[in-house]
C-alpha cells in the first residue's frame, strides 16, 4: 500500500503541529482535508459574519484542492460547523461555499455552540475523489 502524503499547500494558513491542512491517499485515490476556517494566507480571520466567513473558507477549499489537482467538482462528502446557526443562514453558507456547483456533495450541517476561537463561526472539512 502506498503510504499517505502529507501536505501543506503555499497559500494555506494553519499551525504547525496541529493538523496537515491536506493528507493524500494515492491508493485509495482519496483527499481528506483538515477543517478549514476563514484564515487568509497570513492567518488573519476574514470576516465577522457566517456568510463572509464561508467565502474565505470556499477559496482556501480551493486551494487545498488544486494542490492534488482536484476541483470542487471531486467533492465527496463535506461537513460544516455552524456556531449560532439557525436554518435562515442554510442558503446563504451553502452559496458561498459551493460557486458553480451543479450537483451538492454527500454533507452533514453541525450547528455547535463554539470553535476553537470565539470569532470563528463556520468550519468546513472535506473528503474528495482524486481526480483521474
């Protein structure tokens, strides 16, 4: 079996030692993606509401992905943390987080109480199909 691939794309915040931001499964053509918040490349939070947040995330999704050469379209199962949701935010965060997707991912919506900083309101973490 080939061993895992552990990456971190240039463009990607995260903090060393916590988590891999990317871990590729070449023999099981699978992509797992850490949870992604709405960090910049700088690790600046973009953002006070859902909404904002969740573009950010869309374009860091982005560019985890293309690091192994996949596009949302290899999006197979996506999970999303909501801190404060309530079903109003539903079409507005899934806007956000899927431009140009014509058909949705397997997903699961968490509504939490927190994330690991008081201003962080949506995390999104992802399971993709390496593409052929």
């Amino acid at each position: 079996m080939t061993e895992p691939e552990y990456l971190t794309p240039a463009g990607l915040y995260h903090i060393p030692g916590a988590s891999t931001p990317v871990v590729l499964v070449p023999g099981a053509d699978l992509v797992f993606l850490s949870g992604q918040v709405a960090w910049d490349e700088h690790g600046n939070l973009c953002g006070t509401d859902h909404v904002t947040q969740m573009q950010r995330i869309a374009q860091n999704l982005h560019t985890a992905l293309a690091a192994v050469g996949c596009g949302r379209e290899h999006i197979i199962k996506e999970t999303v943390y909501v801190v404060d949701y309530h079903p109003g935010l539903i079409p507005g965060l899934f806007a956000a987080l899927r431009p140009g997707v014509s058909a949705p991912p397997a997903s699961t919506l968490v509504g939490v109480t927190a994330l690991f900083a008081p201003s962080v309101l949506v995390e999104v973490e992802v399971v993709a199909k390496v593409a052929a």
